[in-house]
C-alpha cells in the first residue's frame, strides 16, 4: 500500500481511487515448516530428581557456568538443600523479596542456618518516606538518610542487612546481585541463580530521549548553587555529568536510524560523598524550585551519573518508527544502556531456568555454557489443554471476561480458578474501576489472577492454591522490544536493522497446516520466539503439572 496507510485493509477502506488493471499478481507461496517433537523419553519425577541432584553436586569445585532446564516444580528448593548440605558457603539469588524469604523458611526448616537480605518497608524502616524519596532520586537510602537517621540505632533493616552479610548462606534478589555481585560472592563455593536472570547478568537502563530535558535543568541549577556554594568539587562533579548528558541530547537529535555511540567517559572519579551531594541539592531544589525538583526523573538522574563514572558498557540510541492507527508513521527515539555483569570465574554458576537455552545464556555471558539438565521429558500428572481461539491485546475486555465464564460454566468442579491475561484485560476485568463485570457467582470462583510480563510472580508456590489456570492470550514482543533485546544480546548489526515480515506455514504433529507471519530477520525471529516460548513455558509452570498437587492448565 501507499506510505500513508498502514496496511492494505487501510488503503481499500480509503476513498482514493485505485485503478488495479495494470497491477500484475504473482502468488508467492510461504515456506511451510513441519513441528517435530523432540525424541525424549517420558520420565517419572522418582527417577528424574535424583539425576538431577547428582547433576548439581558433581559441579561442586568444578568453577564455570551450568544452566539447568529442568521445569518448574522439578526439586530446585531441594538441590538447594541437597548442595548446601555439601558446602560451607552459598549463595542462592531468587527473583524477588518474597521468594527469598520461602526459601529461607525451606533451607531453616531443613537446619540450614540461611538469611535473606531485607526488603525495605514499613516493618524494617522508621524513616521510610525519606528512604523513598532518596530510591526515587536514583541514590542509596544508606549512603544518604541513615547516616543523619533518628533511628539510626536499632535500625531493624541496618541490623538485618548485617546479619545477612555476615551469614555463610544467604539469600539476595536479582536487583541486589547485579549491583553487587563481586561482594556477595565473596566466599561462596556455589552460586545457584534462579528464573529469568537477562537483567543481572546484562542489565539495561531504558528511557525516552525527552526524559533528559528535566534532569538537564535540574543539573543546571545545581551547578549554579554548588557555585555560589563555593563548593568546586561539587561544581566540577555536577559539570562533568552535565557535559556527558548534553553529549547523549546532541547524539540523540541527530540520530536517523538506531546508532550506537562508542565515545564512552574516561571514568571520572566521583567524590567519596557524591550521594550527599546530589541529595543535598535535591533538597535545596524542592526548596527553592519544587516544579524542577518534582520533573526530575530519578532513574535517568543516576543513570547518567553512572554513564559519567563508566559504569555502562555501552551506550545506543534506537530509533523506531510505529505506524498509527490514522497510517501516520511516528519516531520514537531512546536512550538504551547496557553493561555486562562479571560473574565469579572461580566457583560455579548455575542457572535455574527452564525457559532458557545454552544458545541464549552464551549470547547474554560470552561464556562457554555447559548443559547440565537431566535427559528425558518429565511425566505429567495434570493436562495441559488449548482451545483454538486467539486472544491479543486488542482483546475486548467484555470477550475475555465471557472466556472466563464459559470455562468455569463448562468446570462446575472449578472453585478456585487462576487466571492470567494482559494487564489492560485484568484490569478492566478485576480491577477497582472494572468495566467488564463478572457475575458475583463467577467472580467468588477466581482465586488469584495477574498479568503478562509481571516478574515478581514467577516461580510462585501460591497458585496451588487454584484448581485450576486459565492463561488467555500471547505475550508477542512488539519490534521496539525485541530490537532493545537485540540491543541486550549485543548484537548490534541485527538491532539496526529492520526485523520485516514474511508468510509461512507450518504443519502440527497431527497434520493440521496453520499460516501465520514471522520475522524474515533471522536473529529477529529467533529472539521473538525465544521469548514468546519462555513466557509461555513459564505460565504453564505456574501450574505445577509434574506434580501430584498440581492443577490443570488451560490456554486460549
């Protein structure tokens, strides 16, 4: 169609006039692909968990990186009882606060003496409205309000945060790994990481470029009070983040396409005390200028302050074009920073994920991956089903509550049902301000729900809960995520390029021919669909459907 529409179906819904008697059609057959199941032997849980021990201790003292694929519910907390049993010093890293403190709960129970580091909130801070604001200016609460904290004494986090590093097996989240990895591993003769780990071991900052006009302000009047301060180490600390954001602006505005720029900061020396400083004049700033206090976006703040002391690896600008609804193309344009996070070369790594691949971890890492999942296909004790219907984020609300209906109308035994759908769904569905109501019947028989692409829910023991789970929908990456993925593998040459579109076919175990659309980008494709299948994987985990307390699991 013309550049002005955005499809075809557009271009024949407009009023231009087409004269299609000179157009000349040539059919274009897609390729057809045939699904081959993998050649794996049903295996019993009895037999699988302890090849999958045996697999675990063996990498004890054998430094390098491991990744087991096992499927959720496989014995993960129990290796981790099995090797800690076996080993003076470790350290297991979880997704969340949460499921740091279940395995807590596990390793003590089975007379590990384990620690989770502490969430801050209000059962371990007193002063924790100030703690926040300094969060949300991108600065440590420790480097900032503890020190002239009332409750500085007896502080239940600052006590907890030191028993938790002085513990031979303790427990961090994800966050607290990637910023400081070296530190926590001090010591440790195994590592274990569990789930999805791409933003610790290659961590990304994502921001628009319009979010730098406001901390560029910010910056400038606080160049201006260090001055009149007669604070020249503060002055010179504020002016040399200046000029590099002022460095990414200009790159920025000038950029046509996704460019990547290679003029990195020599890694200028912060002052010990940088964190009181920029915090002091925040508070001058509220002060003085609340409306430029209150624009500033803290993460883009630190994230620059970072960039300047060259902390990031790498610095991209990616350039997107999104066709409207009107056929109007739009250019949306972001900062993408991405460093690699060093991982100890000597003890081992193991990661626990089953959605991942060796491919994919050795693209994140650079690192020589060995495979240690047991070999076989686990037994399942519970169905997974599909009903050929297609749910997408342009799903009406109103459509989808009427899926969850009619499923629990044809499960009358169903009293707890769990359910997972695209936020804008969920919300409009359960959500305060619900505009598609579910009868009060229906409405009592859903136990839990959440939405795509929400991390802290994975690996979760609470949809056991359910007698069942309803997953609607499919998390498809949008071409500006996959290409900030791209950004993430390091792969440079394919995030500059346009992923594109090609028909093909392909043809189910059972012989039924499906056509659809695919990336004609290799490496675009192979990212798509990596990350399709994981999230996929990982809800139908959720279920548990290896297990004898397990539940069924439904998808539409």
């Amino acid at each position: 169609p013309p550049e002005e529409h955005k499809d075809v179906r557009a271009w024949h819904m407009s009023d231009q006039k087409v004269d299609i008697s000179s157009l000349e059609l040539n059919q274009v057959l897609p390729t057809r692909t045939k699904y081959i199941p993998p050649d794996l032997q049903i295996v019993p849980l009895e037999e699988y968990r302890p090849q999958m021990t045996e697999n675990r201790l063996n990498v004890i003292g054998k430094a390098g990186v491991y990744l087991d694929r096992s499927p959720t519910g496989a014995g993960k907390t129990y290796n981790h009882i099995e090797v800690c049993r076996q080993v003076d010093n470790a350290l297991p890293i979880v997704p969340s606060h949460d499921l740091a403190t279940e395995l807590e709960c596990d390793l003590i129970t089975a007379g590990i003496p384990a620690v989770s580091y502490p969430h801050l909130n209000e059962e371990t801070c007193q002063n924790l409205e100030a703690a926040k604001k300094a969060l949300s200016l991108g600065l440590n609460a420790g480097e900032t309000v503890c020190v002239k904290c009332p409750h500085k004494q007896g502080c239940k986090y600052q006590s907890e945060m030191k028993r938790a590093g002085n513990a031979a097996y303790r427990i961090p989240t994800h966050q607290r790994a990637g910023l400081s990895m070296r530190k926590l591993s001090e010591g440790a003769e195994y590592i274990a990481i569990e789930e999805d780990a791409r933003n610790l071991v290659r961590p990304q900052k994502t921001f628009t470029l319009g979010k730098l006009k406001p901390v560029k302000l910010w910056l400038q009047d606080a160049k201006y009070w260090a001055s009149e301060d007669n604070d020249p180490e503060r002055h010179a600390f504020i002016s040399h983040l200046l000029e590099w954001l002022e460095h990414i602006e200009q790159v920025g505005r000038a950029a046509e396409e996704t460019l990547f720029d290679y003029h990195k900061p020599s890694g200028y020396p912060h002052p010990d005390n940088w964190q009181r400083k920029l915090a002091y004049a925040h508070k001058r700033m509220e002060e003085e200028l609340p409306e430029v206090a209150s624009n500033v976006d803290g993460k883009v703040l630190r994230s620059i302050v970072d960039y300047a002391g060259g902390t990031w690896d790498q610095l991209a600008i990616q350039v997107d074009r999104i066709k409207g609804k009107d056929g109007e193309e739009k250019v949306s344009k972001h900062i993408v920073l991405t460093r690699s996070a060093k991982l100890p070369a000597d003890v081992p790594v193991v990661f626990s994920d089953a959605t991942m691949t060796p491919e994919y971890l050795h693209a994140l890492t650079g690192l020589e991956i060995q495979d240690i999942t047991p070999e076989g296909d686990l037994e399942s004790q519970h169905g997974v089903y599909q009903y050929p219907e297609d749910v997408t984020m342009r799903t009406k609300p109103e459509r989808v509550a009427g899926h969850i209906i009619a499923h629990l109308e044809r499960h009358p035994e169903c009293k707890r049902l769990g359910v997972i759908c695209f936020k804008s769904q969920k919300d409009a569905i359960f959500g305060k301000s619900a505009t598609a109501h579910l009868p009060k019947d229906i409405r009592k028989r859903v136990f839990k729900y959440t939405h795509w692409w929400r991390q802290d829910e994975r690996a979760s023991n609470e949809w056991l809960g359910c007698d069942a789970l309803l997953i609607l929908g499919t998390p498809r990456l949008n071409p500006a995520t996959l290409r900030t993925e791209l950004i993430r593998l390091g792969d440079n040459e394919a995030a500059t390029q346009d992923g594109g579109w090609e028909e093909y076919e392909w043809e189910s175990r059972n012989g039924v021919i499906v056509r659809s659309k695919r990336h004609a980008h290799p490496v675009w494709d192979m990212v798509y669909k990596h990350q399709t299948h994981a999230h996929i994987k990982q809800a139908i985990g959720r279920g548990r459907v290896i297990l004898e307390n397990g539940i069924p699991v439904y998808l539409i």
